[in-house]
C-alpha cells in the first residue's frame, strides 16, 4: 500500500500528460501529493520529505507553465519534474537524511532499525531511487533532444526505471531478511 501511495502522483503525472494538458497534469499530481501528506497526517504519520517537496514541484513547474512559459513542450515538462525530483532525493542524501528513511522507519519496528545493515539498505534503496531518476531525465533528455527519437521509448524509459526502483524497494529488504535473517533470541544481549 505504501509503494502505491508513493507511486500515485508519479503514475497519475504520466498518465495524464498523455491525455490532458501540462497544466492539468501538474496541478493534479499536486493536489495528489497534498492528499498523499493529508493521508500521512492523518494516519499520525510524519510529513515526508519527498510528499512535500513533490507538491512544491508539481505546483511550481505548473504555476511556470501556466504563469510565464505555456508552450513549453511536454518533455520539457517532463524533464524539469524528473529534474525536480532528483533534487529531493539528492538533498536527502547530502543531509544524511534519505527521503526512504522516513517510510522505512515507519514500516519496521525498533529492533529492527537498529540492525547494522537496515541503513545500508535505507541507503542503497535511495540510491535505487536516484538513479532512475536520472534514467528518466536521460529519457526526457533523448526525446528533446535526439531529433526523431519515438517518444514511447522516452516513455517506457521512465516506466522501467520507477517501476524498477519500485520493486527494488520490496525485493531487496526481504533479500537481506532471506540471506541475513534475524538472529536467534540467544544472541540478543540480555538473552539467556
């Protein structure tokens, strides 16, 4: 459910791209993003980094277009929203604090948020993460650039890439769980 939740301004961005205007397109993936934090907030959950920082994105990639530049193509929309979000995820990672830390503290519990390797995979999933943003920049790159490039291609680079990322996300922490396992209660200090 949560990785839905994540997904769902991203999905819903693409989608309509394809069949509305940039305009539409961002603002609603905007208010998707604020429903996303009303969500969070209202669960007693914290205001996520990547929520957030997705609205001020969204909105203001929409509020260029519709304010300054409305015939900026839809790639170039495209672009500047991947551009936007890899700045999230890169912050997160230059304040040592990256943006799936937030979700993932809230998926487990406290024993295992101690465990030595659970920041190594906060961290190596970030960095999943990041680098299908960039594929999606690249992908929005060859489309404006690369003159005859099919935009579909630029479009299942994008699709591939979240969605590799996605199922990264759900596949590595139950890897490190198959291949490390949680150790016996006797190793446990204290434990008798």
């Amino acid at each position: 459910m949560t990785i839905f939740l994540i997904l769902a301004p991203f999905g819903s961005f693409a989608l309509l791209m394809l069949v509305t205007s940039a305009q539409v397109s961002l603002f609603a993936s905007a208010a998707i993003c604020l429903a996303v934090v009303a969500i969070d907030v209202a669960r007693g959950r914290s205001i996520k980094m990547l929520g957030a920082g997705c609205v001020v994105v969204f909105a203001g990639i929409g509020a260029w277009v519709t304010l300054i530049d409305p015939n900026l193509s839809n790639s170039a929309v495209k672009l500047a929203t991947d551009v936007g979000v890899l700045a999230i995820s890169l912050a997160s990672l230059i304040i040592r604090k990256p943006f799936v830390l937030q979700y993932a503290l809230e998926a487990v519990d406290n024993e295992t948020a101690k465990l030595p390797g659970f920041m190594k995979a906060i961290y190596l999933i970030t960095w999943a993460w990041t680098g299908a943003f960039v594929l999606m920049i690249v992908g929005n790159m060859l489309t404006i650039y690369v003159p005859g490039f099919p935009l579909w291609i630029g479009l299942a680079i994008a699709f591939a890439a979240r969605n590799s990322a996605g199922y990264f996300t759900t596949w590595y922490p139950q890897y490190r769980r198959a291949k490390h396992g949680v150790p016996p209660a006797s190793a446990l200090p204290g434990a008798k």
